[in-house]
C-alpha cells in the first residue's frame, strides 16, 4: 500500500508542476486585467468548480467530517491566506513581465521545503542537502551584497508555497474540501472587491468580449486542477521528497521567459540562479542515491 501511495504521489506531482509551469502561457493571455481582479476570478470559479467537483464525487461526507472539526477549518483559513498571497504575487509577476522571478521562486521552494521538513516534521537532513540549501542561501545573499536587489517576487513566492504545503499535510485534509474550505473562506472578500470595489474597463463582465469572460472563468479550472494534484501528492509524499519535483515548473518558466516572452537574465539573476542550479543539482543527487542505497537495501534483505 505504501509503494502505491508513493507512485501515486509522484504521478500527481508531475501533474501538478508541469501545469504550473506551463500556467504563465494562460494569465499573459488576460495580461489587460489587473492582478486583484484575476485573483477574485480564481478564489470565484475555484470556488464554483469545486462545488461541481465534490457533487460529480458525491464527496460531501467528507465536507461535513471537516466542518464538525473548527481547528481544521480554523487552520484552512490560514493556508487560504498563503495560498491566496502566492496567487496575487505570481498573477502580479506574471502581468509585469517577471516570469524569471516567478521561477526563481520556485526554484528556491524545494529547497525551502527541505528546511521546513527538517524544522516541522523532524525529516532528517543530510549532507548534500545542507550544501544544497547553504548554495541557495549564498545565491539570494550575494544578489544583496553585490547588486542591491533582494529577489522579493522569488523569495514571497517560495515561502508561501512552501508553508502552505507544510500546513496543508500537517492539518491532513482531502485535497478537494481543503480546497472548498479555502476559497470558501476567501469568497466574500473576492466578491466584495470584484462587485464594489474594482472600476476598471474589466471589471463588468457584462460589458466584457465573451472570449474574455470564458478566460476569466477558466482560471477556476488552472487553478483547482493543479492544486488538487499537489494536494493529493502532498499527502502521499514525504515533504522533501515532494519538492524533488518542483524543478519541473520553474524551469518551464525559465524557457518561456526567454525564449517565448523575450525576457533577459539579468547579472544578478543569473548569479542567483547559478548557485541555486547547482545547489538544486546536490539535492537531486542525494535524492538518487539515497533511493538507489534504500533499493539495494531492500533487494539484499529480501535475498537474505
């Protein structure tokens, strides 16, 4: 059973992370709507698309398990915060031409999450993934110390992810009353600034092309899908393991940023993004050699 969570797990995280890194493609397509208002889109049709989701499912059981538990919806609307400030930092990032940035966040997450894991839930940390985090560390120090610009997309992008991820397996919720709880709790404040608040030439979407309101709507799904895929992987995999494949949708920002937006790297970026590269080299490294120790392992027991 452990084995087939654990591919089960890494079956979702591909999922999930090749979507997020292709995601860009999708919000430079609504680039004229301001980021507030493609964040009320996504907490909006999330919402409804999850309401869809769990009636399809008949899931709502386990709607009503979490609901006679307060802490757990009480923590859910922690993660709902983190998970509603990384949507704002990356539709923001993404609408401005920084892509790269947005990558580099996600790229120093997996690192982040080795650090969270060691500090949280007592995973055990080794040497290689010491090195890793101490080269990400140096790359984001040195970005500082030379050139004056501290990566604030990057590094808000990371740490929210990262500690969503972390309460997410901690509080131990389905992925999909997780995620109706969460944009449950963001509803009324998406609604109130979509409906009173904004006044931009988007914001009416009676006054919209339908093309365009098929595209805000749309953002629920870009957003629901992959979640529930890192979600469910969160809940499979052990956090450090989950972050082995968060390289995948950064480096498919990467190559959208240059080659597909026309986006430079920067000097202090690509110094940032050397040392976090080789840093995310060591981490892959020791985790291939540890699976292939655990492995051996395994096969010299079972011959014994």
């Amino acid at each position: 059973m452990d084995a087939h969570r654990t591919r089960q797990g890494v079956i979702f995280a591909f999922i999930a992370y090749l979507i997020w890194g292709i995601a860009p493609a999708y919000f430079k397509l609504i680039k004229e709507v301001p980021a507030g208002e493609i964040l009320t889109h996504r907490i909006i049709w999330s919402f409804f698309f999850m309401l869809v989701l769990l009636s399809v499912s008949r899931s709502w059981s386990d709607v009503r398990r979490v609901f006679a538990q307060p802490k757990k919806v009480g923590m859910l609307l922690i993660t709902a915060l983190f998970i509603g400030g990384n949507w704002l930092i990356f539709i923001w990032a993404i609408n401005n031409n920084h892509i790269l940035e947005a990558s580099l966040g996600y790229f120093i997450s997996p690192l982040v999450n080795v650090v969270l894991g060691m500090l949280f839930l007592r995973e055990r940390f080794r040497s290689l993934q010491w090195l890793a985090v101490v080269l990400a560390l140096a790359g984001v120090l040195i970005q500082v110390w030379m050139f004056g610009s501290v990566p604030v997309i990057g590094l808000g992008l990371a740490l929210t992810f990262a500690f969503y991820g972390l309460l997410r397996k901690k509080i131990g919720v389905d992925s999909q009353t997780g995620m109706l709880i969460e944009t449950l709790w963001l509803l009324p404040l998406a609604a109130i600034y979509l409906f009173f608040i904004a006044h931009s030439p988007t914001s009416n979407l009676a006054a919209n092309p339908w093309s365009l309101d098929l595209l805000l709507m749309a953002a629920g799904i870009i957003t629901t899908i992959p979640l529930l895929f890192f979600t469910a992987a969160a809940a499979r995999l052990k956090l450090s393991t989950l972050g082995f494949f968060q390289y995948l949708g950064p480096t498919l920002m990467f190559m959208l940023a240059v080659m597909f937006y026309g986006e430079t790297v920067r000097p202090s970026q690509l110094i940032t993004f050397g040392f976090i590269w080789v840093g995310l080299l060591c981490f892959i490294g020791d985790a291939l050699y540890t699976q292939g120790r655990l492995r051996r392992g395994r096969s010299g027991h079972s011959a014994a």
